[in-house]
C-alpha cells in the first residue's frame, strides 16, 4: 500500500505510538495516509480506536515478525 509518510515506532511502549501518531498526522494533509510501524501489541487496539475517534480511517493493518504495520488515511 502507498503510503505518504513512514512513523517508526518500534520498540515504543503505550501510549507512545500514540502521541508519536497524533503527532505525524498533524504534518499530512487530509487523505494523505501515514504508515505506522510498531511492535507494542496494544497498538492494535489503541491506534484502532484512536484512528475512530479521531475522524481518520485505519484503511488496513498486518502483522509479520512481531512487528505490527498500520496505514491510516487523515480524514481533515
């Protein structure tokens, strides 16, 4: 999937993807999408909900080597 911003954020504990999410999608504009990677397993379901509240869209999500990889589209 083509991605317009890559966040590393391995080896980052919750709620640090998070914030460094939030932090990312500020510099993109609306329907740009950012690719996350991260390896805390809560990632999944916070950076699920987050996308949600937020008014963005978790367009897809995988896991492979413990590494997991999310792509959210910015919906403003």
């Amino acid at each position: 999937m083509n991605s317009d911003k890559v966040l590393d954020a391995k080896g980052l504990a919750c709620p640090m993807p998070i914030v460094r999410t939030k932090k990312a999608m500020m510099e993109l504009e609306s329907g740009q999408v950012l690719e996350i990677h991260a390896t805390d397993k809560g990632a999944k379901n916070d950076l699920a909900a987050w996308a949600k509240s937020s008014g963005h869209e978790l367009v897809s999500d995988i896991e492979a080597d413990g590494v997991f990889t999310f792509w959210i589209k910015k919906g403003y």
